[in-house]
C-alpha cells in the first residue's frame, strides 16, 4: 500500500524517526493504528463542535476561575430545570 501524508504528517512521522523512536515509518504508522485501535469512536455533536473550536483556535484554559463559572452556570441550568449533564454534576 502506498499512501501520500501532509506535509504536517510527514512532519510528525519524521521527528518521530529522528527521536530515535522509531526506526521506519511503518514503524511509526503500524503504532499510531494500534493507538487508534485503542480510541472508541464518538459520535457526539457536542464533542465534534468542541474539535472544530479547538481548531479555530477557539479554547481558554482552564483555571479555577473557569471551572466555578461553569460550575454557577450547571447550577443556574438545574436551578431552571433545565438538564445538566452527568459529568458536570460530579
């Protein structure tokens, strides 16, 4: 099989070999399956539309002034009646 990587791809499986990682490139694409093997695939409309703002660029870290505003924001939705979800209640 013969494949075409990006040049950001590319980029990425030569650093791996250069690190002395890896030897080949297979090496380094045969890992990186095996990886992906090992990732469930997701299909949530909110985890896409977080991806794609991730890729704009559009992220803010996360201090602890974040997290007690979405902590008051989670607590306002239930003070609404409006549903929060699981892993933000805990």
């Amino acid at each position: 099989m013969n494949i075409t990587l990006t040049p950001e791809a590319q980029a990425i499986v030569d650093r791996e070999i250069e690190s002395g990682r890896y030897e080949t490139v297979e090496a380094v694409v045969v890992q990186a399956l095996y990886q992906l093997e090992d990732v469930p695939f997701v299909d949530d409309e909110l985890l896409v539309e977080a991806r794609a703002q991730a890729d704009r660029g559009e992220t803010r870290e996360l201090t602890e002034e974040v997290m007690r505003e979405l902590l008051d924001r989670a607590r306002d939705s239930s003070r609404e009646g409006k549903s929060v979800r699981d892993e933000v209640k805990y």
